[in-house]
C-alpha cells in the first residue's frame, strides 16, 4: 500500500477514498487530525477516524481502487506532452489550461504546437498530460 505519509509537504496530492484526488492544506503534528484537505483531517498515519483498522489517505490510489488520474498542475505556457490514448505516441505542446467539466479530453493545449500567439488562440483537447522534460524520450 501507498501509505508513507512521514515526508508529506503542504500542496502535495494524495488520494483519499473520501476525496480522490485531494491537496495537502495544512498540517499539524501537535494534534490527533494533523493532515488537512480541503474537505477533512487525518491522522498522521491516514486514518479518517483514529479508532479506524484500515487508513483511507494515500500517496497514491491503491491498485484495488479504479481512480480517477491525477489532476495536471500546469501554467498557461508551460511545456507538456499529451496524448489520447495509453497505446498512441506523446506529442508536444504548450498547455493552455484544464477544463474540468470534460469528463474525457480536459487538457487543452494550443494547436499543433504552437504557442499562445501563433496558435491563434485555437484549442484542442487531449485525455492525458504530463510534463515535457527536455532530453527525456517521449
């Protein structure tokens, strides 16, 4: 299990099977409830509850769990790969924002490449994105 929650930082994700994906908020080692989400508190050991047998807060969903993905955390203009599929190439593109009212493709990028500028403003969606890390094979 994805449970060692000892190095975890303010504005880190985790997974919680109350939330899904939640960001870390605030945390607070003088007190029983010291993670805080946005939506609840837990115990430094992932407990909703500190009589509870089994924690409900991970570092990342438990295989057993069919989670939805991470969110995507990127600026306007940042460099990002996208793709639609598991089974198809990543492309490059210049991330425009997340449209989180797309149950599917809700990553847009600037058009085939392009930046901000010269894209015209033209938008496509994509279902995964990731960061573009200049040297690593996409």
């Amino acid at each position: 299990m994805n449970n060692d929650l000892s190095t975890v930082k303010v504005g880190d994700w985790l997974w919680s099977i109350k939330e899904g994906w939640t960001k870390v908020e605030d945390i607070e080692h003088r007190i029983i409830y010291a993670i805080k989400t946005k939506g609840c508190r837990y115990t430094i050991d992932g407990k909703y509850n500190q009589d509870d047998k089994y924690p409900s807060l991970f570092t990342a969903p438990p295989s057993y769990f069919q989670a939805e993905p991470k969110p995507c955390e990127f600026k306007k203009g940042d460099r990002v790969l996208v793709r639609d599929f598991n089974n198809t190439r990543w492309r490059r593109r210049y991330f425009a924002w997340e449209n989180p009212r797309r149950l599917q493709e809700k990553f847009g990028t600037f058009s085939e490449g392009a930046d901000e500028w010269s894209s015209e403003g033209y938008v496509r969606y994509w279902k995964f994105c990731k960061p573009w890390v200049e040297g690593e094979d996409e």
